[in-house]
DNA sequence: AATTGTGAATTGATTCACAGCT
DNA sequence: AGCTGTGAATCAATTCACAATT
C-alpha cells in the first residue's frame, strides 16, 4: 500500500495545514502561496511543498495553492470526511475534563459514551457514562474503532487488552505507561507532565 | 553548550525513561538491563543506551544499570530536580480541566495560577483565578519561566506575545494555532483533535 | 515574474556490530 | 558470560537548487 510510504510526521503537518486553510477558508482568502501557508504552519516552504507530493500535485505554478481545493483533497487524504465515532475510558479528572471539551466535537469525531468502574460519577452531559462491562459490547455492536484512554496507569495495560480484543483500533492514551499492542493497533501518546518536563529542560 | 547536541526527541524519551524507573523503583528493583528498560519505554535496547550516552556513563557492564541511581542522574540531567512554577492562561472548558489535572504535581510542577479575562469562573480550589491584568506583574515578580495556555486560538498569538514580553521562556500550547515566538522561547504543541485525527489516518 | 514540483545533496536519527568491562 | 558503550553503517527526513509551468 502506498501509503505506508509516507513519513508518519507528514501525516501531523497535513492536519496542520487543514487547520491552516480552515482560517484563510474563513478569512474568504482564496489563493495561497507555500511561503504563506508553511509560515502559518511552523514549517519551511519546501517542506510543505515535498509532504504535498505525497499525496499528488494540487498547486499551479507561478501562482499557488487553490484554499478550498486544496483543503477538500487533504480532507480526503486524512480520510477525515466521514465523522469517527469515539469512546473515552476513564472518567476521572483528565477523563471528565475531556469530555467536556469541545475541540474533538469541532473537528468531526464524536465521542458516543463514556466507560468507568463507577459509572455513578455521570455526566449531566449527553454523554452517557457506562460501566465497564458494557464496553466491550458497546465497541462491537457500534463498530467503534478508536478510544481515548484516560485510566490511571495502573490499570492503563489492562483496558488497553480489553479494549483491543473487543475491535479497536487506535488508542489516544493519556496514561503514562507505554502500552504493548499488536501490530495493527495504533496508540498515540499525551503525556501532559511531560511536556512540561521537556519544556523545562529547554528553557536555559 | 555541549546541550545542543542532544536529538530532541532524546529529551523525550529521557522522561520516558525516567517514568519507567520509577515503577521499578516503587517495586524495589534495584538493577534493569538496557533491555528490560527500554522494553517497559516502547524502544530498542540500542536507542536506549545511545541516547544515555549523551549525558554520560551510568551502566556497569556485564550487569545493567542501578535504579535508583540511573533514575537521579536522569532527573539531574533534565533539570527536574527542583519544582518549576508555572502559570496557566485561559480557563475555559479545557484550562479547567488542567486546572483539576493532578498530574503536573505528580512531577513537580506547581500551577501557582491562572489567569482569564473573565476571573468570575473562579475555582473552588487553591489555585487562584486572576484578571489578565495582574499576569505580567506576577510572572515578573514570581520569575515564572514557564506557561501553559489554554486560551481560544482567535487571541492565543497575542496572550503568547504578552507572555514573552513578560518574560516567559517555555509555553505548552493547546491552541490550535502554531506561535510565533521569538528565539529562545520555546514552544511545545498539544493538539488534542489533531492526534485523533493522526490515529484515525493510520487505522485502515 | 512568480511559484510549484522534485531529484540530488545534506543533515539527522537509528541501528548494527563488536570492542571493552565487570 | 553478560551487558554496556560507541564508532561506523544504515536508514529516514529535511533542505537545496533549479527545471518546469503558468
């Protein structure tokens, strides 16, 4: 398959270049040079120009990338047009606070419900928050393929099994242990504190 | 500075590294293999010792590395030794929710507070809410190096600006805009929506 | 005249392979 | 005998430089 030709951090910058053309799209700016949008992205020019041939050929020379074609075809590239359906595991503070923020809802993925050992921390959101035994049901009857795992570490391995045997494929873990899953299964790690501690190396 | 020449990515996995030593630690291990390390760190046993050669020698041949002593030399070499104060800008749905995080203190970084523009949504807790007003005042008399901000990408840019202004070295920014800051200011970006759509690329 | 698209060159990171200690 | 430490080799990503196109 060709995609797995294509650098796994191209794949980052595309959605920021999406986020990018989103605004200028809003903006009602119609045309944009590489130079223009690799700067609003944090990247150099040819950088933007080389991670777009991966994909194909979608600006004209002498003038630019077309805002709004260019955003449908890294839509499409991202595979982003449909809505993705999503769980969350792990209704503690990170867990609660993620359910409450809206950037996942703006950018097309909407979380279906909530699992916890003790579904009676509920939400007096939409979001229904369900105990763990009906997860694994819930997964396979809704096809769901990724998660949001915000379990405390302790038990972060363990849920991830779970979660995997019962058909998931893409695990967003907030927890800090690094989970062990078959190939296949994509994880993406947030580790708040340690981008703090990365920072902190940085500054001096 | 001899620092430089460190991959950044190496920093990472230091923390990561790190982490992991502290599990062991807690289950009174008190030797690892370069193996059985970076196992536990999701990385090959080479990227781990070649990344710790950057900082030095820690490992006694023939036997492995010393737990707790590896794990000092790592907390000395990213510079976590003492606590780092730290503001957070913008509390709105998801600066609340890192407001509530306990796991900055878990690794020694102390939220000492928060400012919005509206500082009515005061929070129940020890960490005080404050007018914008106050915030370069107190990053100035509280020599305050690091910021997490959390504000709306429409004014990010712009609290970003103030911040470096006032003297803030390292931002971790869950805006979905990139900054722009000056050199020596150091940004770590955490998109959220972004890594969803990162995992939902690579599923299929 | 301006700007893309891309092969070639460069730079950077990872992994290998094995010498060096304990 | 076992495992670290590291120079050399490999692999991957980035940047350059310029031909191609409008």
């Amino acid at each position: 398959m060709v995609k797995l030709a294509i650098p796994r951090k191209a794949v980052y910058r595309l959605s920021l270049y999406q986020r990018s053309l989103q605004r200028l799209k809003a903006n009602k700016v119609s045309t944009v040079s590489s130079a223009a949008l690799a700067k609003a992205a944090g990247v150099k020019p040819t950088q933007l120009r080389k991670d777009l041939t991966y994909f194909g050929q979608f600006g004209t020379r002498g003038l630019g990338y077309d805002v709004e074609a260019l955003s449908n075809k890294l839509v499409e590239a991202l595979g982003t047009t449909r809505l993705q359906p999503v769980i969350l595991v792990g209704v503690g503070n990170l867990g609660s606070a993620l359910l409450h923020y809206q950037g996942f809802a703006k950018e097309g993925f909407e979380i279906l419900a909530a699992f916890d050992i003790e579904p009676g921390k509920k939400h007096h959101f939409d979001i229904p928050v369900l105990p763990m035994g009906r997860m694994r049901e819930f997964i396979r009857t809704k096809k769901i393929k990724m998660a949001v795992l915000s379990v405390p570490g302790t038990v972060s391995q363990e849920v991830a099994n779970e979660l995997v045997a019962a058909g998931i494929q893409g695990i967003l873990n907030f927890s800090t242990i690094i989970l062990q899953v078959p190939d296949g299964v994509v994880v993406n790690n947030v580790d708040l504190a340690m981008e703090l501690e990365n920072l902190s190396y940085f500054i001096r």
